[in-house]
C-alpha cells in the first residue's frame, strides 16, 4: 500500500514538473486567452450553424445560383464575343473551369461540352445578349435577395428597403460581377503575352520561370476570388458591416473554398467516381454538390465575420 502510494506521488510530481515547464514558456494568462478563443470561435460557430440553419440557407443559395448561371455565362460570352476571340474566350473559360470544377476529368468534359456551343453563342452574341439581360433581371433580384436575407440574418440587420431600391442595387451587383469577369479575362491574357514574350529571353532563361508563372495564375486565381466574396459581403446588406468584417469574411472563405476544393477533388476520385449506383450521373452530381458546399462555406465565412464584429463592437450605421 506504502508502495502504490509512492508511486503515485512520484507520478504526480512528474506531472507537475511538465505543467511548471509548460508555464516556464506560456503565461497562465495566455493560456486562458486561447481556451477563451477557442470557446468563442470554435464552439460558437458551431452554435450559429445551428441557429442560424446552415445547410437549410446553403441549399436556397445554391438553388438561386443554378437559376442565374445561364443568363449570366450568356451575358458573359456575348460581352466578350464584342471584344476578344473565340480562342482567347475558350482559355480562359478552361481556366475557370479548373479553378471551380476539383476533379480534371469531369473539368475536361465540362470543356468540350462548353467549346462545342461556344461559337454558336459567339455568331449569335446580340441574341445571346438579350436573353442574358433578360434572364439576369429576372433572376438577380431572387438570387441576391436570398443572399442578402440570410446575411441579414446572420449579421442581425434590421433594416428594410423598397422593392424599387433592392432591384436597383441587385442590378449593380450584377454589372460588379461582370467586370470582375471581365477583368479577370483581360488581365490574364495580357499577363500571358508578356510570359510568352520574356520566357525565352537570356534573363528568364536561367530561372524555372514556368513554375513562377503558374504560382502566379494560381494565387491571381485566390485573389480574384477574395475580392469576389468580399463585394459580396461589403455590398449586398443594409447595414454597413466595415472592411475588416468584410475582408476577414472573405478570407476565412477564401480559405475553407480551396481547402475544400481540394478535399472535393479527393472525395470525387475515391468516394463518389467509384461508387456504380451513380454511374452516368456523376459530373451533374458532382456540380450540384460543389456549388452547394461552396454556398454552405459562404454562409460560414460569414458567421466568423459576425463573431469577430460582436466581440469586438464593430457596429456600423445604415447605408
């Protein structure tokens, strides 16, 4: 018994040792400042998901994105017909599609599907045009309306506004969208003269230059995306959040979007590819799911933007 004894105290000295050496580096202030951090954020996120219905809000926003795709990549297309050519069009329509789609096989049949309608659109693009216009007008006021009602929700904004003023400023978020589209694909073609231009030159020829070139479309690729979510989140509500809340938002986003892009891309090739009871179905199974889980991550981005703007009092006026 004297001997149990013994040892149990030798134990908890030991224990003790570890904890006073642990204390020689980290405060004891610090180690309650990173329990209450983890509290705040880590258990209350999951507490707002459930509040706040996360899966129930991410299928009404993936729902109102399929309604809107069409008339949207029609405008796109018919805008960019009037500007570049079809081979310039086609390449950068194959860049987004690796950005969006995780998996290359069903990207490259998104691709050839895409490129076999492609100068349809283009010899048609006045048409195209207006249905695009017209589709959006419809559309856009359901699409941001339902985004703009759950980001009210989950950022607690009061504030009502005529139907007048939403279609007004729903109309203004699309033309944002388009220039940003638009942008991107000006951007990277001429970013692509200049590669083609300098890569065979004495200067570049020493250094691996494709490699810099291709971390470069990847991260041009991150911060479009960043500054996308973080119109999304600075514009569409009421009530004005800040630019910190904003851009924290879209960059926890940003962050969990090509995480799970990667992690999807796993998930197609060993789950969902192999599984034979979804057969054929698999690519429109595989869209429908990745614009559902990017909706979901959208909602979440902006939970730890309301988390940060309540701890930190961060209330702005009406716009």
């Amino acid at each position: 018994m004297i001997g149990i004894t013994i040892q149990f105290q030798k134990r908890c000295m030991r224990k003790f040792k570890i904890f006073k050496k642990i204390g020689s580096y980290i405060s004891l202030a610090t180690v309650k400042s990173i329990i209450e951090f983890f509290d705040y954020y880590f258990i209350g996120l999951f507490r707002r998901m459930d509040q706040h219905n996360l899966f129930f809000a991410g299928a009404g926003i993936s729902f109102s994105l399929f309604l809107g795709m069409i008339p949207f990549i029609l405008l796109i297309f018919s805008l960019l017909g009037n500007i570049f050519d079809q081979v310039v069009i086609e390449e950068q329509i194959n860049n987004l599609i690796d950005q969006t789609i995780p998996y290359p096989a069903y990207a490259n049949y998104v691709k050839n599907l895409i490129s076999t309608r492609l100068p349809e659109v283009i010899e048609y693009k006045t048409s195209a045009f207006y249905i695009g216009i017209g589709g959006l007008l419809f559309t856009s006021t359901w699409i941001f309306s339902s985004v703009r009602t759950i980001l009210n929700q989950i950022f607690d904004i009061k504030v009502e506004r005529g139907f007048i003023y939403g279609l007004i400023r729903d109309i203004m978020m699309v033309i944002l969208l388009v220039f940003l589209v638009s942008l991107s694909t000006f951007i990277l073609p001429a970013v692509n003269i200049i590669y083609e231009l300098t890569k065979n030159t004495a200067l570049f020829q020493s250094f691996d230059i494709s490699s810099v070139w291709n971390t470069l479309v990847y991260f041009s690729s991150l911060l479009l995306m960043f500054l996308l979510f973080f119109a999304l989140y600075y514009l569409i509500p009421y009530e004005q959040l800040g630019k910190r809340v904003a851009a924290l938002s879209a960059l926890w986003t940003t962050i969990f979007w090509e995480a799970a892009r990667f992690g999807f891309g796993y998930y197609i090739n060993n789950i969902l590819r192999t599984n034979p009871f979804y057969g054929a179905f698999v690519l429109i199974i595989a869209i429908l799911f990745w614009v559902y889980y990017s909706a979901c991550l959208f909602i979440v981005g902006a939970e730890i933007g309301q988390l940060y703007r309540e701890k930190h009092n961060l209330k702005k006026p009406v716009r």
